[in-house]
C-alpha cells in the first residue's frame, strides 16, 4: 500500500511538471497596427462621431449589456451603451 501512494505522488507531481510546448502562429500578411487610426476603449460614440465623422452604418444594439456595431471604411468599432470596447481593422482583401 505504501508502494502504491509513493507512486501515485511521483506519478502526480510528474504529472503536472510535465513538458510543455507551444505553437507559433503564422500570420503572414498580417502588420501589427497602432491605435492611432481607430477609436480606444472608453472612448464615447459623440468623440468616435467627432473624430472619425459618421460611420457607413449603424448596427442596432442587441442583447444586455446592449452591443451596438458602427462600421467605417477600415474599421468596425463595438459599443456596449454608448462606450467603445473594442475597435477592429479590417483585413485588407487581395486586389
């Protein structure tokens, strides 16, 4: 039985020491982007208006918390009430 628990311990703290590994993901194409081009978080929807003009659409907000969706020509910006909180470039698409 002592046998038993000292190889469950080893086998357990082996276990979770283990060897990991890690992937890299390829994103060829793909340049980091600054923020200087999109809204920030926190941002309201009149100084998103204000800065970039008004959007090509807007989308009704849904769901509670309410999230609403403004597309413009090289991003979409996500509102939850009327906060930015998160704004996404656009993929450029081949020509």
């Amino acid at each position: 039985m002592a046998k038993l628990r000292i190889l469950t311990v080893f086998a357990l703290f082996f276990g979770a020491f283990g060897i990991s590994t890690a992937e890299t993901l390829d994103m060829e194409g793909m340049a980091p982007e600054s923020n200087s081009g999109r809204p920030t978080r926190g941002m309201t929807a009149a100084s998103v208006e204000s800065k970039f003009g008004a959007p090509q659409s807007k989308d009704a907000a849904v769901g509670d918390p309410p999230i609403s969706r403004w597309e413009y020509t090289n991003f979409v910006v996500f509102f939850e009430y009327d906060r930015v909180i998160h704004a996404v470039v656009k993929r450029k698409t081949a020509s």
